[in-house]
C-alpha cells in the first residue's frame, strides 16, 4: 500500500513497523486518481465493490460481508433526513469498513499477532477480524468500558486487557505493546483503516444517484469516518464524478469536545483538553484525535462546523430513534441529537445524511 504523511508530504510504501512517519504524522492513502464507473465491480454489495477505487494491489482473503448498509429516508422535526444504517456491519458498528481493509493488509504483510486500544467498538471489529484471520488479537481499553463490548471483544477470543484512568492509558498500554513487537492493528494510524472509510462516500455517491449530500452528519471522536467521507468524494470529485463536496459537520459531546474547541477557536491543530465529566457517548471520549489537523481541514473546506450536544439531548435522540425501530448507541446518536442545529441552517431542498454508526445492544439498554 502507498502511503502519505499530510504533514511533510513523506510517501513509502506501508510496512508494518511503520505505523507512523518519522516526524509523527499519520500516514493517508495516496489520493486516488482517475476512478471511473466501470471500475466499479457492480455484482459484488460489500467493500470490495470498490476494490480498483482503493488501489490496494491485493485480494482480500478475510471478509465479513461488510458494506452497502442502507440508506433510509426519514421525517425529522418536518423534515426529510437520511439515516445511513452503519450499525448494520457485521460487528454492530462502522468501524468495520476500516477493519475488512486494514487486516488484509496485514495478513498479506504475513502478521500474526496484533494489537490495538478501543473504547469498545474497533476493538470488537478487530478481534472478530483476526479471529477470521485466525491471528492473535490483544485489545487494550478503558476499564470504564461498557461491559458489553468488552464482553464481545472477548468472545471473538482475543485477549481484552482493561486499563485503570483516562482513556489515554489504553492508548499507551497498545504503542508498548507495539513497541515489543506486535503489529499495531490502530483505528487511528492505520492508513489501511482510514481506506476502508473511503467506500462509504463511494456507497452514498451510488445510493444518491451519483451525487453528494449537502450535508453529512457524523459523531467525531478519532474522526476516521469523517475523514473517510473526505477524502472519498474528494476522489470522485477529481474524477470529475461529483462537482461539490458536502458539508461535513462533527459532533462531540459537551463533556469533551477538543474538536469543536479548537474550531472555534481558530487553531490549526487540535489541543488536547480534560474531560469535563464522564459523558454516555463513551465512544468520543477521545482528549487528542490524532488526526486533529485533518479534521479541522476537513471540516472549514467543505464549510462544515462543529457543534457539542450535551448527555440529556443525546439520550432523548436516542429514544427517538428507538421509537422508529432504530436502535444505536449514545455515542451514535449524539448525530441525530445535532440535527435541530444543522436543519436550522439547510435549505429545504439540501441532502441531509447522518450515519447511524453503532448498535445500541452494544450497552446497556436505556428507556
């Protein structure tokens, strides 16, 4: 796989031990050029629909049937909004896309035993993946983690290893791990991850009749997701295959919210901040995103924003959804909880999307 640093225009091709520039940055897919319809491999409805679109230059032996979840319109405070159901994949949740991809990238690479840190979601994508892969999943999360997901990590087989304080301390618990000699298997570095995020821009510019949203509405912790949707229609954009890109919009929770904070504030980068108390949408409780600089990028070109939502607007969201037979996570409907802001500012005609990201089995059910 190709690889960029956005930071210092570094490119390599990815090995495994280099899971990051030398001057700290995270690598990217090479921007693709030159996509085309025919490209599209249209008998097949998961990911690898879009196998020549990613570039990747392998097969993928490890498949779980991940991608082309459905787009279903919807009546929103009078409005029409679409709810993309991600939720859906084979593990619950959209970090799928980015799993399916990342790990056949390491299996061809020859690794066997890997690692990452999660709050519960990727964690459970990777360890089902290496169990298809039949590789050694050791996953690092917060100890505060939801019970469920940590309960599904295990049943994949993969060895979950709680760790004590902020979620930072299973970030750092992951990198030794690496360090001594495991493939860092990383939702927030690795570049095959962010690749797979790609497809869901594809999908959508497919299920909207080959155009984009006006608007894209997505819960921001990592980010990926948001990226993903960047940097995919960018690509059909220099395709000549979309003339706009839609307006993406992160959300955060209130508790802790370093994405929108630095918006706001103008910066460049994005700061680390503390948590201001613990908040229900356990799936953002990111301090630092990674890839901070990009987000902000992303968010400003596409004349996006950032809007935080406080813990008793996301759960009434989530019961919302509930009563229409949709059932996410918190962290999922703190999208759907910023949606009074957003339609305030779209134009009745505009395209508004917002993915359902994850599952709410995945914790315990609230009513």
């Amino acid at each position: 796989m190709k690889v960029r640093c956005p930071e210092c225009d570094a490119r390599e091709t990815l090995a495994p031990q280099r899971w990051r520039c030398d001057c700290g940055g995270a690598w990217e897919p090479v921007e693709r050029t030159g996509l085309s319809v025919t490209q599209i491999d249209t008998a097949d409805f998961s990911i690898w629909r879009y196998r020549r679109f990613l570039g990747l230059g392998l097969e993928p032996t490890v498949q779980l049937g991940v991608g082309w979840t459905p787009l279903l319109p919807q009546t929103w405070d009078g409005r029409e909004v679409r709810f993309k159901l991600e939720y859906m994949a084979p593990t619950g949740s959209f970090k799928d896309r980015g799993t399916e991809v990342m790990i056949n990238i390491l299996a061809a690479q020859g690794e066997t035993y890997i690692v990452d840190d999660s709050s519960g979601n990727a964690g459970a994508s990777v360890a089902a993946y290496a169990a298809q892969a039949g590789m050694r999943a050791e996953i690092f999360v917060p100890a505060y983690a939801s019970p469920a997901k940590q309960a599904q990590i295990a049943v994949y087989g993969a060895e979950v290893r709680p760790i004590p304080g902020v979620r930072a301390n299973a970030k750092t618990a992951a990198l030794e791990a690496a360090e001594r000699g495991a493939a860092l298997a990383s939702h927030a570095y690795h570049p095959g991850f962010l690749a797979g995020q790609l497809s869901v821009a594809w999908e959508l510019w497919e299920q909207l009749d080959h155009r984009a949203p006006d608007w894209y509405v997505v819960p921001v912790g990592q980010g990926v997701h948001l990226l993903g949707v960047w940097l995919g229609f960018r690509a059909l954009r220099a395709a000549g295959l979309v003339h706009k890109l839609p307006r993406l919009v992160a959300v955060q929770a209130a508790a802790l919210a370093p994405l929108c904070q630095a918006y706001e504030a103008g910066l460049e980068v994005v700061p680390a901040v503390e948590p201001v108390r613990p908040s229900v949408a356990e799936g953002l409780s990111i301090a630092e995103p990674v890839r901070g600089k990009r987000l902000l990028q992303a968010i400003r070109e596409t004349g996006g924003t950032c809007v935080a939502v406080g813990d008793e607007a996301t759960l009434e969201a989530q019961r919302q959804l509930a009563r229409r037979g949709l059932y996410v996570e918190p962290t999922s409907a703190t999208a759907v909880a910023a949606l009074g802001t957003i339609l305030e500012h779209a134009a009745p005609e505009e395209t508004v999307v917002v993915p359902l990201t994850g599952s709410g089995l995945k914790g315990s059910p609230r009513i």
